[in-house]
C-alpha cells in the first residue's frame, strides 16, 4: 500500500475500531460484518509547468453490515469530503456506498 492508502487506512481504523476493513480485498476472501471495503476509485492530478503540483485521489467506501446500521451510516458521513452514492441490500446485507477525496 502507497502513502495514501495507508493515511486512509489508519483514518478509518480511527473512526471505524470495531469494524473490520480491507483494500481492494480479492474476491475470494471471506469477509467479516461489519466491514468496509475500500478502493482507490480515481486519480486527479493538477499540473503547472508541466508537472503535477497536487494529486486528489477519490476512494469508493462501502460499508457492509447485517442491519442498516444509522450510527456506523452517520459515522461514515461525517469525514469532511464525504458524499453519499447509494445504499442496497444484496445476499441480505446492506451496502452503504460513499466516496471521499484525500489531497496529497
């Protein structure tokens, strides 16, 4: 994991102690509820003088939980940049979905 990733990672694990989180985790890992799953969604990157002076980078973070769970919800909304995308129940689990952008 990059610098960013591991910022973002301790920023969660900071708000999140009792939730369980992984990075781009492969599809064959058995998850544990509640969780989030995060992963690097885009890279915008700002030039002058033909070189990147800031990089923004967007994270897609997905909580998962067995119960709609509005305290972890309200949680996740409160990082500054967050944006709410969407919210759905599949394999009877709820899927909370909001993105983040972090400045390096």
């Amino acid at each position: 994991m990059d610098n960013s990733v591991l910022t973002v990672h301790s920023y969660l694990a900071s708000l999140f102690p009792t939730v369980t989180l992984y990075f781009q985790p492969p599809e064959t890992l058995k998850l544990t509820y509640p969780c989030i799953i995060y992963s690097i969604e885009n890279i915008f990157t700002r030039h002058a003088d033909n070189r990147p002076y800031k990089i923004k980078n967007r994270y897609s973070l997905m909580l998962i939980t067995r119960t709609l769970d509005e305290t972890l919800n309200d949680i996740l909304l409160s990082i500054e940049s967050a944006r709410f995308e969407r919210l759905f129940i599949g394999e009877n689990l709820y899927h909370f979905i909001v993105t983040i952008h972090t400045f390096l």
